[in-house]
C-alpha cells in the first residue's frame, strides 16, 4: 500500500521538489552487450517471441530508442514501439 500512495504522490510533484522525496527520474537503462534492451515491458517480450517462431534471432532487436541506430538501417522492413502511458493516464485512472 505504501507503493501506492508514493507513485501518486510523485506523479504530482514538481520536479524541483523531487529531490525532497528521494524521487529517482533517472533515464539510464540497462543495456546487454549486443546493445539490445535488458529489460522491458512483458508485452514486448511476448511480440519478440511470436518473431521469433517466423525470423531469426539475428533478424529481430528489442532495443531503447538510444540504441535505435545499432539496429535499424537500410535492410529493415518494419519497426515497433512501445509507449507505455502515452496519454499520460496513470493507474488509478482505472480505479
């Protein structure tokens, strides 16, 4: 429950107040050695294993968008993105 009322509290706080509250907004993602993403939403991981029942590993790439140039070029024939909260609705939206 404490999980709860932090992320919502957060979600209204003005970032010049966030250090007050030990808020970590840090955008560094952990990346693995080939580049690709190490850890991402399960929906993603479910996509990248349909792929892979029709493509090669080597052929697919879950990747941050930092990394996109390490994986698409020329030869690519279509890209995914997720958007988590495009809309910016949090979870209690639902609730």
């Amino acid at each position: 429950m404490r999980c709860t009322w932090r992320q919502m509290l957060l979600a209204t706080l003005p970032a010049r107040y966030a250090r007050y509250m030990g808020a970590d907004w840090s955008s560094t993602n952990q990346i693995a050695a080939d580049g690709q993403a190490m850890y991402v939403p399960n929906g993603l991981r479910v996509a990248e294993s349909l792929l892979l029942r029709q493509f090669s590993a080597e052929d697919i790439a879950v990747c941050y968008p930092d990394q996109l140039d390490l994986f698409v070029g020329e030869d690519t024939r279509a890209v995914g993105i997720h958007a988590h909260n495009p809309l910016g609705i949090t979870f209690a939206t639902d609730v």
